[in-house]
C-alpha cells in the first residue's frame, strides 16, 4: 500500500518563481515528484496548487477547505510569498466566501493550524522578501511572525532563497518523508535546514583565492573577487558554489555577477551593487587581513 | 441572468478573478479583477538605479528574464550608453532573453493550457510499453489524481490515443523547458531570477564550450518545437475547430519588437529588431509605434485617481482599496485612447503586416494546414499557434545568434549612474509588451513605472467604459454548461496571464 501525503500550496504575494524553480528539479524530475513514488511506498497528493491544478475556482478552493478538514493533522502546507496583513490584507485575496474575497491572512491561519508541517518556501515567505521591502506598501510578513501573531504553534521550516534552489525544496521534504520532521538541531537560528545552508557562499567560493591575495574585480567580466562590487557571499549562507544552478549548470558567480545575498533576512535591503559595509569578514586562512588595497 | 464566478482562474500565474454574468447562454458582461498588490514600483523609489535590474525580475518568476532586460534597456538610456553596448553584450541578452521566451511559450501550452483539452485520465486505458505512460497509468490506479482532477467535465474532445500521446507530450515538456532553463544559466548564472544581464551588457565571460552547450540544448528544444509542439497545437486546434471563432478580442494588437539585430541605435524604437516595433489591427495593414501614445488610466483601479491617463514617464502609484467603482489592482494602459491587445499574436501579426518573409510563410502554411481564414488568429486557438509560430521563430534565430559570440571579447561598457536623467526601455515578454521607466535624482530612483503585458491585457475598464482585451474577449461568448464555463477559461488562458506582472 502506498501512502498518500496530502500538500497544499497556497501563493501569497508571491511572483511563482519558487514554484517555476521546484520545476526545475533535475533528479527527481518534478514528474517523479507529483506522479511517481517520490521514495518507495509515499506519493506526494499535491491536492491545491492553482498554478498547476486542473480545476477551476470553486472546484479548486473545495479541495482546498475539504484538504483541510479531512487530512487534518497530516498534510503539508507550503507557502510562498509574503503575507499582507493588518489594514492592507485585503492586498492579496483568492477565492470568496458568503459573497466577500477571502485574504491570504485568513486562509494561512485556517491552513497552518492543522498543519502536520508548514514549509517557507522562499525568501519572501521566510523572511519577508521583496514585497516587505522598505517601504512594504503592504505590510507583508512572514509566516512565523504570522504564526507567532496567532498563537498557532506547528513545525515550520524555512527554505530561502530568490528563488530557492529545487534541491533545497526536494530535498527538505524528502527528509521529512524519510526521517519525520527536523530537530532543532538540523535547522539554524533561522529556520534553515544546515544541510543546505550550513556555510557561507564564502567559504566554498571558487574565487575565494583571490579575495585571500586581494586580487579584486574592477567590473563585470573582471577576474578576481567581486567583493567590491557588492558580493554578499561573505555573509550568506546557501550551498550555491558546490551545487550550482539548473542541473549544475552555472551559478551566480560563476555568471560573473556578485552574490546578491538572496537566502538572508537582509535580502533585498542591502543595495546590490555597492560594497558591503560594517561587516565582520570571515577570514579562514587569509594572507590578506582587509586593511589595505592591493597595488 | 447568471453570475459564473472563477476565482482563482487556476493555470495561470498570480491572483485572478473573473467574474461574468450570462444571459440566454450568452456572456453579456465580464470583469477581469487583479487580485494582488505588493507595490514593487515604491519599494524601487531611494534605491540605487542598478538594483532595478534585480528587483523587478521579481515583479514575476516565470517572466524574470524580459524584466531583466527591459529594465537593463531603461537603465542604458537613462546612464546614456545605449548603443554603445558591445556587440557580444547585445548577442548574450539576446541569448538569455530568447531561451527563456522560448521555455515559457512551452510551458504555457502543455502545463498551463493543455489540461483543458486533453484528458489525461485516457491513460488508465494505455496498454503499451512506454513506461512513462505506465507510471501514469499506475498513478491513475492509485486513485490520488490531484492535481490533475477535478476540473470542468464535459468537453474533452481528442481520441483516446491522442490524449496519451499528448500526455507523455506534456512529460516531455516539463524536461524541454528545463533545458530552456538550462541556456539561460549558461550565460546568465541561474534562473528564475538571473544575475547575467545588467546596464552596460552581460557580466559573463563568454568561452567556446558555453557556446557549444547552448546550441546543442537548443538544438534539443528546437527538434521539440517542431515535431512535437507545432504539430500538437494543429491537433488541438483541428479538434477544437470553434476556438478558431471563439475568443476573438479587440483585434487592436501592439508589439514593443524584441531582440536587437545591430549595435550603435540609441533610440529604442528605432532598433532594428527580429520583432517589429509597430501596431496593426484587424485588416492587418503596418502601423508605427509612437511612445508617447501610451498612457495609463485608473477609472476603475485601486489607486487615487488623477484626472485622465498618465504617460508612464510621469505615471504614479498610490494604492486605495476604497475607491468606489473600482475593481481591480491592475490598470489600464491604452494606446492613443484605444484598447489593445498584447502578445505573441501581436508580434507575429506586426511582423506579417510589414511584410516579413519567413513570418508570413509560417502563418499561412500553419493556416492552410488548418483550413482556417487569416481571421482565425484572432481566436483562442489563433493566439495558442501564434505563440507556437514565435517559439519557432526564436529558437531558429537563437541558433544564427549563439554562433555570432566572439569568445574572450568584451561583453560590457562601464558606466556611472547620473546624478539627474530619465529613461525607458521597451521589449517583449513572453506575454508581450514590456515596458519600464525610470526618473533619477540625486543619483537615486526617484520615480519607476512598468507597464507589463498583462496590465494591457487584462485591464478594467477605462474612463470611458472600454472593457480591457480579456473581458472583451469573454463578452458575446456563447456558454454551453455554465456549471462547467470551459469557453471562459479556455479564452483567459489562451492570452497566458501574468498578474504578478500585471499590477507588480
């Protein structure tokens, strides 16, 4: 017998690139995610999913509430985006009840509280993200200040990132599957599961050699550590430089470009482009103590 | 009189609404309602006028890469260096540009659109030895089908054998656009949301192996688009020979062009682009495009109202859900006052009304094919081959491109930001029209405005009542089970809409 593991995917302010990136899993393919045995004798029954699914408003949001009532207490609820909140919540609704849109406030809350486990997926879910931004037009939060806010006490995994790499969203929930829900000790001081942003981009940085003689890149296309064009590697924590992108095919730094620091709280407050400042750099083994220039 | 809510419109990206009311079977008003708002376009304002290449890609993960190059465009113009982008740095975003467009016209039609045509449930009756068939086949038996039912039953059409056959398509698919993904990453780092396009060019190295990995992955993709997705949107369209009627809009069609064949043009619209700059309608006869015709109204948006439209150079955003009347957070551009609609249709039609060859042979040897007049493009099934006939297109252009790279030659041209200066910057999305601009002051965003496909497409109302391109593609449609409104659905998805896009 196979068992079935109920999700539910509810898209808060959201822009769908964490679900178009969980579509780029490369082994499994997303096909053996939703269709196949994902691990021998469990079968994701990924139930709401409106950018996936087959039906249609009312039909959709049926499964939704039903998922809710029937599975309660084993499914799982991932969330991406950010969650408006307070006087503005009524900037991100789906679906109506008795005539009124319903907000994603409300159907998170309904969701989370018979969750077996909730899963941030994203950096705006984690952490707020882009739409919290200064000056966060929408008052959006994250889903464990939301959960915080209403008492609402589940197991809740953060997997950030602008988008998150598929493997970090496979792979969290694979270990769910196969080892049950994560201690705290397998997730860091912000939700992170070690196993994938257990070290700095930094100290796994193929460029890392050039910032220990301080050899630094002037501009894009540049050789050496893009530091001073605003690389954030120093201070993110994410596994990009050993597992690159898109079936290991590139990643941001190996494009040429500085690390925009996407897997942190701090993303996107940091301007990009401009050297970090204030911060305490790792200096594992350096030549170069960051007092001065080189030549 | 009945009211058909669909809310969410599912298979589409973002948060919509549509709501109709029919009368006698037929659809006698229809609203398209925008249902989220973050305020990305404020977040912008103070920042430094680099960061807007990287934030606006996350106005929408499944468009980042035309954000990308619509705001490094705007940021080239507003820094004045464009046309002075080195050739390398021009080839390489058109590159990224294209391989993603090409990725997302395929996901659109097999994971976004197929499902209302092809029943996937037919493969509980395979008994062949395709063992991707077989694991569908067991999924079935299970019994689980989420997500995959429920849905609107009643009008699946194709022969058993056809549904397989487009389901094990609809497989194939979901590798053919990672792929897709895959020649974004080589020359841009990663995707969703890429790192390789930036104001002066592109920030990769290139080298030869890069360039003989993109074209063999789209060598791949482009066997794909030609054996198996051309050929299956005709399947679908013979199938549903009434969706070549049905759906048919304002027939007001605008394209931004895209893709930059020279280096050296400053001025945008003067590009000389694979995708024509221009507007034409109905009897499909050429028209220039003037920028300064575009304007923005929000009669029956969520914002403060400001008396009339607004140029997208001076445009604002003030959120205010209490507006009496309004309806939805998107706006609703207009071009010279009039409703258009915007999208691969659009481009392929600018292309064919001015003339071009290969575009012309293209549509009409695809029509012939289907028996169907030049009219039936403006249809449902019109915009679905359209988007096909543009996949085809790029990707055969992609392959000149990628061989035009000089390996180890410049890619990009420094440059300061301004301590004052405006811009803009035009392309085309996957769903069309892209445009952003941009205000600096004291070295910072002092105002940004993007106006994006689907904002065209899936407008309200404007101040003088016009129904956006959607809503009037809905209005006069005939519905034959209104507990099962497939026309209504089908006739959304077929413009393929963006919401996070479209209000951002």
């Amino acid at each position: 017998m196979v068992q079935e593991v109920p999700v539910v995917w509810l898209a808060a302010s959201s822009c769908t690139g964490c679900s178009i990136s969980l579509l780029n899993s490369a082994s499994p393919s997303i096909k053996n995610v939703l269709v196949d045995e994902v691990i021998p004798g469990v079968h994701i029954n990924l139930r709401f999913h409106q950018t996936v699914m087959a039906g249609n408003g009312e039909q959709a949001i049926q499964i939704l509430e039903d998922t809710a009532r029937e599975k309660k207490g084993s499914y799982v609820l991932a969330v991406d985006g950010s969650i408006p909140s307070g006087d503005t919540a009524g900037y991100c609704v789906m679906g109506e009840r008795n005539g009124r849109p319903v907000t994603l406030e409300e159907r998170l809350e309904e969701l989370a509280k018979d969750a077996l486990v909730i899963l941030a997926v994203g950096t705006c879910a984690s952490f707020g993200g882009i739409p919290a931004a200064a000056p966060n037009p929408s008052n959006a939060r994250p889903v464990r200040e939301l959960l915080e806010d209403k008492g609402i006490d589940k197991p809740l995994v953060n997997i950030p990132g602008c988008p998150p790499h598929p493997d970090w969203i496979v792979g969290t929930i694979a270990s769910i599957l196969l080892n049950g829900l994560p201690k705290a000790e397998d997730l860091d001081d912000n939700l992170r599961p070690l196993a994938f942003y257990g070290k700095l981009i930094h100290e796994n940085c193929p460029r890392r050699a050039y910032f220990d003689e301080g050899k630094f890149a002037k501009k894009p296309g540049d050789e050496g550590c893009l530091y001073e064009l605003g690389c954030k590697g120093p201070i993110t924590y994410a596994d990009c430089p050993i597992r690159r992108w898109n079936n290991g095919t590139n990643w941001v730094i190996g494009a040429g470009s500085p690390c925009l620091g996407c897997t942190q709280p701090e993303f996107p407050n940091l301007p990009f482009y401009q050297k970090l400042v204030d911060v305490e750099l790792p200096v594992i083994g350096a030549y170069w103590t960051g007092e001065e220039e080189d030549e | 009189m009945t009211k058909i809510v669909i809310d969410p419109m599912t298979r589409i990206e973002g948060h919509l609404k549509i709501e109709t009311t029919v009368e006698d079977g037929v659809v006698k008003d229809a609203r398209s309602t925008g249902n989220l708002f973050r305020g990305i376009e404020l977040i912008l304002r103070g920042r430094d006028p680099r960061d807007a290449q990287v934030i606006t890609q996350r106005i929408c993960g499944v468009c980042p890469q035309s954000h990308g190059v619509a705001a490094a465009l705007n940021l080239d113009s507003a820094f004045g260096i464009a046309g002075q982008i080195p050739d390398n740095g021009r080839i390489i975003r058109n590159l990224i540009q294209g391989a993603h467009v090409v990725q997302d016209h395929i996901l659109h039609f097999y994971h976004l659109a197929a499902l209302d045509y092809v029943d996937v449930t037919d493969v509980a009756k395979y008994d062949g030895k395709d063992s991707e068939l077989n694991s569908v086949k067991t999924f079935i038996e299970r019994g689980e089908l989420g997500p995959f039912v429920p849905r609107y039953e009643g009008d699946y059409r194709l022969p058993p054998e056809v549904n397989q056959m487009a389901t094990a398509h609809y497989i194939q698919a979901l590798e053919i656009r990672r792929i897709g993904h895959e020649m974004v990453s080589i020359f841009s780092g990663k995707i969703p949301h890429s790192v390789g396009i930036m104001p002066g060019g592109a920030t990769c190295t290139p080298s030869m192996d890069m360039i003989t990995s993109y074209l063999w992955k789209l060598r791949t993709v482009q066997d794909f688009i030609n054996n198996v997705y051309i050929p299956d949107v005709l399947a679908v369209a013979g199938a549903y020979p009434d969706y070549t009627e049905i759906g048919t809009g304002c027939k007001n069609l605008l394209s931004y062009g895209q893709y930059d064949l020279e280096g050296g043009e400053p001025d945008v619209t003067k590009q000389k682009r694979l995708y024509i700059p221009g507007v034409t309608s109905a009897d499909l006869k050429p028209g220039k495009l003037d920028v300064d015709k575009i304007a923005e109204y929000v009669t029956h948006s969520w914002y403060e109202d400001y008396p009339g439209a607004k140029h997208p150079s001076v445009g604002e955003t003030k959120p205010n859900q209490d507006k009496e009347g309004a309806y939805s957070w998107v706006k609703s551009p207009r071009y010279d006052g009039k409703v258009y609609e915007v999208g691969p249709l659009a481009r392929l039609a600018v292309n064919y009304a001015n003339g071009d060859p290969v575009v012309k042979e293209l549509v009409d040897s695809a029509l012939a094919q289907l028996k169907a007049p030049l009219a039936a493009l403006f249809s449902v099934m019109g915009r679905h081959l359209a988007r096909a006939l543009c996949a085809k297109l790029t990707a055969d252009n992609l392959e000149k491109w990628v061989l035009e790279v000089k390996p180890g030659e410049p890619t990009y041209i420094d440059n300061e930001i301004p301590e004052e200066a405006t811009g803009f910057g035009l392309t085309e999305a996957a769903r069309g029209a892209l445009g952003h601009w941009i205000e600096i002051k004291g070295y910072k965003v002092d105002n940004y405005q993007c106006v994006v496909p689907t904002t065209w497409n899936a407008s309200p109302r404007d101040e003088n009542g016009n129904p956006g391109p959607i809503e009037q593609a809905i209005i006069g449609t005939r519905i034959r089970d209104k507990d099962n409104p497939y026309e209504i659905v089908r006739i959304v998805r077929s413009f393929d809409p963006c919401l996070a896009c479209a209000i951002h």
